[in-house]
C-alpha cells in the first residue's frame, strides 16, 4: 500500500466489495434515506451474504453477463494477448478472486507484473495468493481501495508497457457522468499510450434485461433486500423485510436498468436514531446498471482522452470487450 498513492478523490459509486467502513455505509444510508427520492450506492450490497448471493446470480439461467463475458474472453484471449506488450503491468480494477484474470494471463504470458486493486483485503489476499501460486514468474503487486481512488501505479510497474483490465461491466454500475470521470481518472494512472481492456453490457430488448435483474428463483430480489438486512445488522435498523418489493426496470431514456425496493405500504422506518417515512409505492433506488453500443461507449470514452482500437462482441445475448488505447 504504501507503494501506492492516493488522492481524495471519490465517486458517488465507488466499487463492489465488502469492508467498508462502517462509518461510510452509515453516512451513505443516512444521506440516502434523506433525499427527496431515496437512494442507496451499489456498492453496500456486497457485505458477505451480498457477495455470496451475487455469485449465485452469477450462475442463474436469467443472468447472462457473466458465462457471456467469460466465454467471450476465452475466445478473444489469444488476439487480446497480441495488443499486450512484452514485460507488461497488467492494473486490474475491482479484481474480486481474479478469476477472469487468469483467461488473460494464461494467453499472456508476457505479462510481468500483475497489479490488482480491490476493497474487500480478504478477497485480495486470496486471489494474490493463489495468483502467486500459480504464475511463479509473475511479480503481484495488490492494492487494497476503492478503485476509483488509485492515483500511482506500483513501483514494480514503473518504465513497463501498462494495460488496465476492468471486466464485469462494472462500469455500467456508475452514472455517464461519473463514468466519464472515472475514465478519466484511470486514463492519469495508466498513463499514455496505455491499453485498457474493459467489459461492457450491450443494449438488448427489454425482456432478457429485465429477467436477468429479476429471475424466477427469487435470487436477485433476496440480493436486493439483503441491503436492508444489512442495515438492520449493521445500522440498528427495523426495516420489515416482508414490507419491501424488489422492482426491477428498464429506463430507456437512461439506458440503464434501475433496481429498486418498494414500500409496499405507508410506513416508518428507524435507522440509526433516525425514523425515515415511506408512502406507499415509494421506492428506495438501489442500483444502476447502464447498457451500451460500442459506438456509444466509444463516444463516452473519447471524451476521456482514450480512443477505441478494437472491439470484439459476443452474440446473442450481446456483451462487449473494448480495448482503449490512452
Ligand atoms: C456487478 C454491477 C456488473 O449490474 O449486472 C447483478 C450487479 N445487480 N444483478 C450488474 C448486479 C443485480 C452487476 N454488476
């Protein structure tokens, strides 16, 4: 960590992993909870219980993203590899167990040094040291942050060719605006003529969409709630978990799928201290997830200083990886 410098400079949604601190949750649910329309960041969700059931989503039939972008790295990996320098630092942003790392690093060998950042240290920890394990002629730098905030790359990175990886369209969790910012910020750290290989979600019809954030098991309405369970825990609340709906919809002007938690009645909520009331029908907005064009994004990530050089695009359900260069 100390190899690593930072700034103050954070975004409203800054990045999955548990290990908040507890402070920031609360201030976030407090801040949240007090707006005129209610809203929660993404990022809470991933306490443990939150992790696991994202996994689980991970494996649903409804939810594609996932099995899409891996299978479509697995057959890109090879011509990915290509665009990778000899003796390159490969940052990885919200690295989680780094598994789909491990596609690239496989058709990459020349890849020298492997930089992930990730909140959660445990989930860090894990994936360095069975990264280590596995690619002893690999140099593992981790960093343990937000990924929003890494301002300096590792001194083991330092004079070598620099690629950014920053799968799952995460990405698409952030509003355009701080999505912009966030390019921005990653094309400082990554430096000129970096690459940076990030995973996007394509716009599709709206009924795969939907289903994909509300599946018939129940899983992503169980992952939804579970943010309220964490409060109770956490914050000392009384939220009446049988009193909130999970509504998943697509706002089309937006491009984005919006989660939500629906009061289903009038009612009054205690929270730290704080009794927040809720009409009926008024929803608590937990989530962003936008979806792209290629062009689109490619429009968005211009606007950062970072010119598309290649793309390589699943079918049907449709999903893409960009590689940007800087
Ligand atoms: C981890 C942000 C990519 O938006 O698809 C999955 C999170 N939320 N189901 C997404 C999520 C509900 C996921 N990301």
């Amino acid at each position: 960590q100390q190899r690593w410098m930072f700034s103050g400079v954070r975004l409203a949604m800054d990045g999955a992993g548990e290990g908040d601190a507890p402070s920031e949750f609360e201030a976030d649910v407090k801040a949240g909870l007090a707006r005129p329309r209610k809203s929660i960041p993404p990022k809470h969700f991933y306490d443990a219980e939150g992790s696991r059931l994202f996994e689980a989503i991970t494996e649903l039939p409804e939810y594609y993203p996932t099995r899409t972008e891996v299978a479509l790295l697995r057959r890109s990996a090879d011509e990915i590899a290509r665009l990778i320098p000899d003796g390159a630092a490969l940052v990885e942003f919200g690295s989680g167990a780094s598994t789909k790392t491990r596609i690239l690093l496989d058709a990459a060998p020349q890849v020298a040094v492997y930089a992930p950042i990730d909140i959660s240290a445990s989930a860090l920890d894990a994936a360095a040291a069975s990264i280590r394990a596995d690619y002893p002629g690999l140099r593992v730098a981790p960093l343990r942050d937000d990924f929003t905030s890494a301002l300096r790359l590792p001194a083991e990175a330092e004079g070598a060719p620099v690629v950014g990886f920053f799968p799952g369209s995460t990405i698409g969790n952030f509003t355009r605006d701080e999505a912009r910012a966030f390019l921005e910020a990653a094309h400082r750290l990554l430096g000129p003529g970096a690459a940076f290989i990030v995973g996007i979600d394509l716009v599709k019809d709206e009924a795969s969409l939907v289903a994909a954030y509300d599946d018939a098991q129940g899983v992503t309405a169980a992952f939804n709630r579970n943010l309220l369970t964490r409060i109770n825990r956490e914050l000392g609340g009384d939220f009446d978990l049988s009193a909130f709906e999970h509504r998943a919809v697509w706002n089309a002007r937006e491009s984005r799928i919006e989660m939500h938690l629906v009061s289903a009645r009038p009612q009054s909520v205690r929270v730290a201290g704080e009794t927040y009331r809720f009409d009926a029908g008024e929803t608590i907005h937990t989530e962003n997830s936008h979806k792209f064009t290629v062009d689109g994004f490619a429009a968005l990530a211009g606007q950062a200083g970072w010119r598309l050089e290649q793309a390589w695009q699943s079918g049907e359900p449709a999903f893409a990886l960009v590689l940007l260069r800087g």
